[in-house]
C-alpha cells in the first residue's frame, strides 16, 4: 500500500494494527519491524537520499544511515519467512512509498526484494483530487515547519510537481511491477463499502472476511486544523524554528507553542479554504485525462 498521501493513510493504518491480532486470524500479517502503524522503515531503507526521518532520527550521514538498518533487510526477509508458514497475505503499508519514493531506480530496488520473497505482488493505491490533497496537506505543513496563507501554499500544486502527478507515478509503478500487478483507485467516500476506506482497502485482499469480528472504534486520524490555528501556526514557525539549530532534531519549544494553541479550545474556529480550485484543477486537465485513459 503506497498511499497517496492525504487518502486516509493514517487511520487505515492505525485501525489495521489495532486490528492486528484479529487479522491474523484472517491469514492477514502486518509487521513488526517496519515501523507502526506507518512501517515508514521500508522506504526510508529503500531512499537514495536523507530526509525529515534521519533528522528526527539525529541522522546526517549516509553511513550513519547505513549504520543504523544494519541487517534490516535480513530480518525482515526472515519475518516474512515465518509468516508464510501461518499467513496468506503481508501487509506493507506507507504512503511514503509515494512521497519520498520518486525514482524508478528506487522502485526497482523495491521490487528486486519483494520479488525475492514473495510469490506475488499487490501495489495499492489511492488518488485523491489534487486540490483536495494541496487543501490538506496545509495543515501537515503547518504542524511541520510552514508559514506560507493557503493561496501560496496550493500553488504548488501542478503537473510538473512529481507529489502531485498522478500519472507519472502510476507510470512509474505499472513499469517496475506490471500493470496486472497495480490496483490504482480513486479516493471517493461515495465509493467504498459503507463509505469506509477502511473496508474498501480490506476487500482489495480478501474479499469474504466477518467485519463484525473487527474493532471501528477508531473514528479519525490527522484532523486538519482550523482556520484560527492555522494562523497561529503560521505565527509560531515564523518566529519559533521547527528544527534545532544543528538540524539533528525538532526544537521542543515550537512543539509546546503548537501544543498549546491545539489545547485551547478559542482557537477551534473556522475552516480553512482556498480560492484557487478551478485553477489548480484546470492544470492537471491533460495529465489526468491521460491517467484516467490509462
């Protein structure tokens, strides 16, 4: 599962591993070494360059990269030799595989392993109207490091963008693992079972399983922020560094100004929108006719 981002990854992939157990039961694995619920250590392993991750992670180097997966892909490799001992299906999910993944050298990587372990290969994944996703990814930015109003921000959104060219990463995915081997849908609540993401990505594996046996405790994940606390935010990261100054690690006091406005109940007003919609959809007319003829 490679995302998109802004597709409902996050409570898809909370609610699989509070499902975990369960699942199980239905021949359906999840890790416990990729990272959880975002197994965000498979592509991170896979990048051919750092990213926020090492920075969190107080990496600076290659070779402190390649220091700290030492013999990750062995374990892993021998985790899904176990698991097909006892399970049908291994769940690898991170829309980091589209994010942070953007050459085909790295996905063939991927799929030189994969291919290596696994008798067959699912890629799954969700494409959501590019305006909608600039719209909501707003507020992740703004919980990061941006300052930029909404106008600025969606600009960013256009063809030439990799993040937001739904066709060249399909390209780029079907070229590497085979078109018969890519499950591409489209982000519509009015599609999915009983409008839930989360069923409709389980019925992409198995078809026939008892979701009365499943926990749907878990409502939502990443809600965006208001329009008040978007201000507020912006107003922190331009006069309170997100990262520390040696880069190695977040700086806590912009964590507790956030942390603070979030707290508050007189910042939960408004909504945050944009005025460039038609704009922005207009650009991707021929790319995602294209996409959608493919």
């Amino acid at each position: 599962h490679i995302g998109t981002e802004k597709t409902g990854t996050t409570l898809l992939q909370d609610w699989l591993y509070d499902n975990q157990i369960q699942l199980r039961k239905m021949g359906i694995y999840l890790s416990d070494n990729l990272g959880k619920s975002n197994n965000r250590l498979f592509p991170v392993y896979f990048q051919d360059h750092l990213d926020d991750w090492a920075m969190r992670e107080g990496i600076s180097s290659v070779a402190e990269k390649e220091k700290y997966f030492d013999g990750f892909l062995q374990r892993l490799a021998e985790e899904i030799a176990t698991a097909s001992k006892s399970y049908d299906y291994f769940v690898i999910t991170s829309e980091h595989l589209h994010s942070r993944v953007r050459n085909k050298g790295e996905i063939e990587k991927i799929h030189t392993f994969l291919a290596s372990v696994f008798d067959e290969i699912e890629v799954i994944c969700y494409f959501r109207d590019q305006f909608e996703v600039a719209v909501s990814l707003y507020s992740t930015a703004l919980i990061v490091d941006s300052s930029d109003s909404i106008e600025s921000f969606v600009d960013q959104a256009h063809p030439n963008n990799y993040y937001y060219n739904y066709l060249e990463i399909a390209d780029n995915w079907s070229e590497v693992f085979g078109r018969s081997n890519c499950n591409f849908r489209i982000y519509d609540r009015e599609s999915f079972i009983d409008q839930d993401i989360r069923l409709d990505f389980l019925n992409t594996i198995v078809s026939d399983t008892d979701v009365a046996k499943l926990s749907m405790d878990r409502a939502s994940s990443n809600a965006s922020l208001s329009l008040l606390q978007a201000a507020a935010f912006r107003a922190i990261n331009r006069n309170i560094p997100y990262w520390r100054a040696d880069k190695l690690a977040v700086n806590i006091d912009n964590g507790l100004a956030k942390q603070m406005i979030l707290n508050s109940e007189s910042f939960k007003l408004g909504t945050i929108t944009s005025t460039k919609g038609d704009i922005i959809r207009n650009r991707f007319t021929a790319v995602n006719s294209l996409f959608f003829r493919k």
